[in-house]
C-alpha cells in the first residue's frame, strides 16, 4: 500500500521556483531519502504533505486522505521533525514534552522517558538557554513520542554536522520505524547516513 | 472545539503580561477613586480651568459633573481605560497565531491533530476570556472601592453599563488585533496592523476630542462607539454597543477563516 502519493502537485511561486507536476509514490516499510540542490522544491514538497501549503494543481495523499484537508487526521499517525525549532519562550523541557504530549493526546509516558535517557535530555533547563544540541535532541523526542508510525524529518547542514541524525538514525533502528527524510545538506555530509534512494522523482524545475 | 493543553500553555505564557497589566491598573483605580471629593470638586475644576481647553478635552476630562460616577467616568474611562488594557491586547494578539507562525512553533502545533481552526479558536477564547477577566475585575473592585470609601455613592448600574461598554469595545479591537494576528505570517505585519489601527483610533479620538474644528474626525475612530458621558447621561447606548459586537464578531470569525484556509510558511 501507498503509505505517501503525490499526484501531479504543482505550486508556482513565479520566476520558475516551486514545485511542478511533481508525481511519485512511496510504499510502505520504505525508507526513503529526498535529495535535490537548494531551491529544488524539498521543502515545498513537504509542505504540501504536512497541509501547510495549497497546491496549484494536483494534490497528495497521506494513508489515502487529501493532505491539505485531513491534516489533523493524518497527524495521528505521522510524526514530523521541523527543521527550526522554535517554542513558546521560557518553556522548561519537561514543560515542552509534556505539552506535546499533551497536545498529541497522550497518556503514556514511557516510552518519552526512555528516549529522555537514550538522549540523556537536561529536561529542567530552559529551552532557550539549553545547549543547542540538546534543544535539537528535545525537539526528536517530541517526534518520536508518540511513536506514531511513520515520520517525516526534516534536516539541514547544521544537524548533520552536529550530530543530530546519527542519533536518529540510531532510533530508527530502534524503534524499527519508518522514516521520510528531507535532508538539505552537501552530499558530502550525508555519506554516514544510511538511505535509500527512490529513484522515481521528477522534479522538472531545478535551480543552480 | 478547543485545545485544553495550547489553552494552559497560552494563559502560562500571557500570565506575566497580564498580572503587570492589571497591577497598574490596580494602582491607579484606588487613587482616583480617593481623589473624589464631592467639596473640592470645585477647586479642581478651578484648577482645570487654568489649563487650555483643548488639552483637558484631549485627555478625556470634559465631563466634570459632580457624581462619583462623573468623576470615575471622565478620569478613568476617559483614557486609562483605553490605553493600558489596549497595551495588553496587542501584546497577547500578536502572540496568538502571528508569532507562531513567525518563530516556527506552530509548526510544532500543528503536527499534533489538532485542526487549524482549534488552534485558532482556542487563542481566540483565551483572548477574549482574559480581557473579559481583567475588565470584570475592574469592574468588581471599583465598586467594592468606592463602597468603602463613599458608601452608597456609586451609581452601580450607571457603572456597570460604563464597564459593559469599555469591555465590548475591547472585543472589536482584539478582533481586529486577532484577525491581523491570522493574516500576516510575521510579527512586524501584524503589529503594524493589530497594534497600529487601534493606536490610530486613540490618537484620532484624542484629537477630534479637542474641539469643534477636529471634532469631524470622529467618524474616522471605532472609540465614538464607546462615549463614557454619553453612557452614564443615560443616552440610549444599543445601537453603538451592538455595532461593537458586529465588529467583534466579524473580525474574528473572518480571521479564523482566514487563517484555516491560507498557505503557511512553515
């Protein structure tokens, strides 16, 4: 089954930027790595999926429902790892877990206590005064949570570089999920990260 | 419908801004309520009369009838109340949906299953509940103050109707803070548009308040809605309250739409 299908997603932001007739498929129990050059239209693509955008023409499905209508529906059971992190100032990471907690609408926390030690979290300081590293490591854990069962993630330069994707990675493995990983990076820093490369994309656009 | 959890997060996060807000208000309602003294009412009036006629009326201390009322209406609600809940208002806005959407954590909201439109009414009841809450504790400790002070002076109803204006008028300005709040992806827009309308009424309302040669400006100020003299002279107010609540009501269900059917930069 189609866990993600695109079809025919088009959004014209002008000056040939955007995304155009975009059409692929991606199966259950795939891994599957986006790649393209900056200004390709990743992230556009993702928006899409996450219901944040309204295409042009065209649409996508996540588990067979319309992405920009049935976004809250869908997130039951996608995870997303943005790429900037950003929360409400002066939240303590516990405060932060448990709000995401809460607002996913869960009442376990076990398995959210595991991964606060996979990741050796400092959930009583402020996020914002927090070491980078950590508040990226808070922010994978609000993903991974609840467990939902697949992910999209969402990486660049300074993830990689810090680190970041090899811990996810590693709980990939762990947690035997299934993941959608955008990555916006130098093909060079990527080369420690295991992928699979879905050799169907048809981006018509690319810039640089 | 709403989102109990983004609702504590939201009172947590206003709960600061609102205290401060209304510690200020606190001190001054005391003070000017013990500045009422039915004997030097004319004094002050004396006093007053030094100063030019156009700046007193731009404060808002024309109506200097001799109640406790008159003195509350023209001190208090002349300008106060509209300026510092105002200060609140815009802050908490502008915080609702527009900052999120600039700082990126409503990425964060969003990828729990809550719908848009929860997110967006939940902000919109904490918005409307807290300067509900704050305008009725102005109003409960003006009365119980001035009970203590000059018993049974107040006109309690004249009072009532006074706040009950000020507060349905902070309904329609928030609504237009919040329906900026939904349209503009960062903070500087919605400022420039939650925080400046409303800035520009005060300041045209003082304006046209200053005389006859200004006075046309008052069509041009959602404040003429809200005429404190005019409320506790016992002048039909409805029609000025129920254009309020109009207002109110449009800008909020429009900026929930809005903000349900627009793309996000997320």
């Amino acid at each position: 089954m189609s866990i993600i299908k695109i079809t025919g997603l088009t959004k014209d932001y002008g000056n040939q930027k955007g995304i155009f007739d975009l059409t692929f498929n991606i199966e259950e129990g795939e891994i599957f790595g986006y790649l393209g050059p900056n200004g390709a239209g990743k992230t556009t693509t993702i928006r899409h999926l996450l219901g944040f955008l309204k295409p042009d023409k065209g649409g996508s499905q996540i588990l067979g429902m319309d992405c920009r209508l049935k976004s809250a529906e869908i997130m039951k059971n996608l995870g997303y790892l943005p790429g900037e992190i950003a929360f409400f100032d002066g939240m303590k990471g516990m405060e932060f877990l448990n709000f995401m907690g809460e607002m996913k609408g869960l009442k376990d926390t076990s398995l959210r206590d595991r991964l606060v030690d996979m990741f050796q979290l400092d959930t009583k300081g402020r996020i914002r005064k927090i070491f980078i590293l950590t508040f990226e490591d808070a922010s994978s854990a609000t993903d991974f949570i609840n467990n939902s069962p697949f992910d999209i993630i969402e990486a660049n330069n300074k993830t990689v570089k810090l680190g970041i994707l090899g811990n996810v990675t590693e709980l990939i493995k762990a947690l035997d999920k299934y993941k959608v990983l955008d990555l916006d990076t130098e093909k060079s820093s990527l080369e420690d990260i295991f992928m699979h490369y879905y050799g169907d994309l048809n981006i018509s656009q690319k810039s640089d | 419908m709403i989102s109990k959890p983004l609702l504590k997060a939201t009172i947590k996060q206003n709960f600061m801004i609102f205290l401060i807000i209304l510690a200020v208000l606190m001190l001054y309602l005391p003070i000017i309520i013990a500045m009422y003294d039915p004997a030097t009412q004319d004094s002050l009036e004396e006093v007053l009369n030094l100063l030019p006629q156009g700046l007193i009326s731009a404060m808002g201390f024309n109506n200097l009838g001799t109640s406790l009322l008159d003195f509350i209406s023209s001190y208090f609600y002349g300008l106060l109340i509209l300026l510092l809940p105002m200060i609140y208002t815009i802050i908490i806005c502008n915080r609702s949906i527009a900052s999120h959407v600039d700082k990126g954590s409503m990425a964060y909201l969003l990828s729990t299953a809550n719908k848009r439109t929860t997110i967006a009414r939940t902000q919109a009841l904490f918005i409307i509940v807290s300067t509900s809450i704050m305008i009725g504790i102005v109003t409960l400790v003006g009365i119980i103050l001035s009970n203590i002070m000059f018993p049974g002076k107040l006109d309690v109803p004249g009072f009532l109707l006074l706040n009950l204006g000020a507060l349905l008028l902070y309904y329609s300005i928030t609504g237009i803070g919040f329906f900026a709040s939904c349209l503009f992806n960062d903070t500087k827009n919605s400022l420039m548009i939650g925080a400046g309308i409303p800035v520009a009424f005060l300041v045209i309302q003082m304006i046209s308040d200053i005389g006859e040669k200004t006075s046309f400006l008052k069509y041009f100020t959602l404040f003429t809605l809200y005429d404190p003299s005019k409320i506790i002279s016992g002048d039909s107010c409805i029609l000025q309250f129920i254009t309020l609540i109009i207002i109110a009501v449009l800008m909020y269900t429009i900026g929930i739409y809005v903000f349900d059917k627009r793309d996000l930069p997320l």
